[in-house]
C-alpha cells in the first residue's frame, strides 16, 4: 500500500471534521482496521457508537465494521477495489458505506446500493470542500 496523498488525508480530516460537529457523542475514527472475510480492510474514516469503542479499545483490530465506513477515493484506487471493500464493510456489519471522490464528492450506499443522502447522518453534505 502507498503513502496517502495530502489531499486524501485532507478529505480524511474534513469528514471527520464535520462527523464530529453532528454527532459529537459517536467516536470518528480514521484508519481503523477490520478483519473482514477477505483480510483485514482498513477502513479510510469509520464512525463508532461509545459502546463499540469500548468494547474494541483493547483490540489490535476490529471483527465487525464501524456502522459507518467512508473510503477516499485514490489515483491508485480502481472501482472494482471500492466495490469489493464495500461489500466486505457490509458482511462484517457496516450499516452505510460512502465514497469520496477526488474532488469531494460523496456517494452514499445502503446494503441495497447507492442513496441521494445519508440516512445514518441525515446533515451530511453531498460534497466536502477543501
């Protein structure tokens, strides 16, 4: 894997960023690891409940998914990549999945595929900006 670009880690910070003034109660978490049926996923930026924190702070990684998985799109990055991540995120209990573009575009998914807005965090821009 390689090094993430500063616009990518920048995106990164920018959603975490606006997760945490909605939801200052919930754990926002970049980087976070998963053991998923394939291998272990590290998911770019996750949203985790107190309790999920909790229960996983003594972990080296983590046997099911934040409710929310956010990946930040990258030139390396194929859709065929996203599309696998997403349908591991999901079999190890992820309730949304988004995808942000390099231009900051997000696109948001359900178990049953791509969603005009969040319904996990209903306030969620469509895009964020650098």
């Amino acid at each position: 894997m390689s090094p993430a670009s500063v616009r990518h880690v920048l995106f990164q910070a920018k959603i975490i960023a606006v997760l945490n003034q909605l939801y200052p109660d919930l754990i926002i978490v970049p980087k976070f690891p998963v053991e998923t049926d394939e291998d272990v996923k590290v998911v770019d930026v996750g949203m985790l409940t107190a309790n999920q924190a909790e229960l996983l702070k003594n972990n080296v990684m983590s046997s099911f998914s934040p409710l929310l998985c956010v990946e930040v799109f990258s030139p390396s990055n194929t859709l065929a990549e996203m599309r696998q991540k997403r349908r591991c995120y999901f079999a190890a209990g992820a309730e949304e999945f988004w995808l942000c573009s390099q231009e900051g575009a997000i696109k948001f998914y359900n178990q049953h595929g791509e969603m005009s807005s969040s319904r996990l965090v209903a306030n969620f821009p469509a895009a964020v900006d650098l």
